[in-house]
C-alpha cells in the first residue's frame, strides 16, 4: 500500500492537506529554474520514544540556504520546528524520513525569482536503508565520477539547493550505469569531493581524513556528527584536501548522510578498500550512532528531540 492510500497529510505554508491535493502550480519557479532548498532528517523509533534527530540543527541549515539564495521563509525557525513535529505525529509514523523544503512558487516567469513566493511544504514518510540493509555490514561498491562537484564561484556549495542536485543526478545515473552502487565525486581541483548525497571519510593508519568545506562539499550534519563521535572516541579527524589516490590507499572508506547514515564503503573503480568489508573504524563509529539513536547509550551530544504521543 502506498502512503497516500493511508490519507497522509503534506504540511503547506502552515496548513495540512491531504497528500493527493499538495500540488503546485505547473508554472511555479521551482518547476522551471530549479528554485528549492530542502532537508533531510530522520525521526527514530527507539525504547523511550520517537525521536527527531539533530532537528534545530537541521533547522538552522534549511534557513542558511534560503538565506544564501534570498529566500525569506515567512515564518520562523521556530515555527518550522514545530510544523516538522506535528507533520510526523499527525501521520501516525513512529519512524520515518523527513522533507521539508521551501520553493518558489508562481507569480510571473523568467529567471529573476524575487517577485515569486516563497512557499514552504513538509512531507514524511517511512523510509529504510538507503543504500540496502547489506550495505551497513558488507560495504557498497563505489565508482569515481566524470562528473565533477561545482566550482566554488558557480553554485554555492554551503546551500543544500535543489539545482545542486541535477550535478549530483549525472553522477548517480552514471554510476548506477556502470555497475556500482555510488559515486565518488571529485571537487573543481581534481580532490576528493563527496558521493552524489553523501560526505566521505577515510581511516588511514588509525587517522581519519574528510574533505573540507573548501572541495565543494554539503556542510553534513551526519558529517559533523561523525566527526564528534570519532572525537569522543579518542580518533583524530584531519579535514584536509584528498588526492583521489589516497581513497585506494586507505584502510577504511565510509559515507555518511541523513539517509546513507554510516555505509561501509568496500571498493572504489574495482579496486578492494582494505579487507574488503566494513573496517574496524567504521564499525565503531557506526555502533556507537546507531546506539544514540536507537536509544541504547546516553544522548550525550543532545541530539534527539522526542515527540510526544
């Protein structure tokens, strides 16, 4: 059964509609120019309750891109919060995958967007493993993409843009058409860069390397989280500039993402990482976010919102 045969609701511009009448005019900016900032979060059922994860966080970033774009979302952060809250709790989900997005909509066409709305809509929705439940434990097969990330005087990088997702598509169609399950994707300069929604990390002689801000990279909240965890693990984290090489050098290859979470990553361009197989790192890091999430160790970082059912 799909989700809209269970009557989901679509939370827009502060109201719930049903999921078959959150529609858009076929005319809206979005549509033709690619007008959008959006999120991803996750909400986890875990013993003490459902819980949002890194919500303000989230939060914070969808307001940072609109602003990059000069996009005035017509409600506060606050506001958006809650509407993310009560969109999960009035569609009955215990656990669930989490888009809002803010767009603009239709007023007159032509590039120059300022005259158009903006509108701001939230969807849920039950979502797995992104990359398959194998994955977490075996690895996925990853590729190096022609495709390369955005110049950093192109698109700006920092915002989590719709646009900057047709860019991530032709690597992800690429790869998929090649065999493999992602893409790595190199930044302007020829560095390691990201997957096509995903950061990237490296565990080299006990030392873990990710690439910084400055290779074109999405500014992760699981990124982030990660590198807190590792931290708190006792790991170094170098951000510094990856040559491609390095990434078949290394012991260990993982993603991270809200959707991706922590996926092993067990060759790149048929080349095998290591053993083959989720490193002794990776193992780790990802025990150690799965068990905030889920409930089973101290929230120490603060980072789950409950819900109230």
């Amino acid at each position: 059964m799909s989700w809209d045969d269970n009557g989901g609701k679509v939370w827009m511009d502060g109201e719930f509609v049903d999921w078959k009448e959150a529609n858009i005019s076929v005319l809206s900016h979005v549509v033709h120019y690619g007008s959008s900032v959006f999120e991803g979060i996750r909400c986890y059922e875990n013993k003490n309750g459902s819980a949002i994860f890194r919500l303000d966080e989230h939060v914070d970033r969808l307001f940072d891109s609109a602003k990059i774009y000069k996009m005035k979302i017509p409600f506060e952060k606050e506001d958006i919060a809650n509407a993310i809250k009560e969109t999960v709790t009035i569609n009955n989900l215990r656990s669930c995958y989490i888009r809002p997005v803010t767009y603009r909509g239709y007023k007159e066409l032509g590039v120059n967007p300022l005259k158009c709305p903006v509108n701001t809509s939230i969807a849920v929705w039950e979502w797995g493993t992104y990359l398959g439940d194998e994955a977490m434990e075996n690895g996925v097969d990853i590729g190096v993409s022609s495709w390369r990330r955005l110049a950093p005087d192109t698109m700006p990088s920092m915002a989590k843009a719709g646009a900057n997702y047709m860019n991530a598509q032709l690597a992800k169609i690429e790869a998929i058409e090649n065999g493999f399950d992602e893409a790595i994707m190199l930044d302007y300069h020829g560095f390691v860069g990201e997957g096509s929604g995903e950061n990237i990390f490296l565990v080299k002689d006990d030392v873990i390397y990710t690439p910084p801000l400055s290779s074109s990279i999405l500014n992760g909240i699981t990124r982030n989280s990660v590198i807190s965890i590792a931290n708190d693990l006792g790991y170094e984290v170098i951000k510094e500039k990856i040559p491609r090489e390095m990434v078949y050098l290394a012991d260990e290859v993982f993603f991270t993402g809200t959707a991706a979470e922590v996926t092993p990553i067990r060759s790149v361009d048929n080349i095998t990482i290591g053993s083959g197989k989720r490193g002794p790192i990776a193992e780790k890091i990802q025990s150690e976010f799965f068990s905030i999430v889920e409930g089973k160790t101290e929230d120490k970082f603060n980072w789950l919102t409950y819900l109230d059912y």
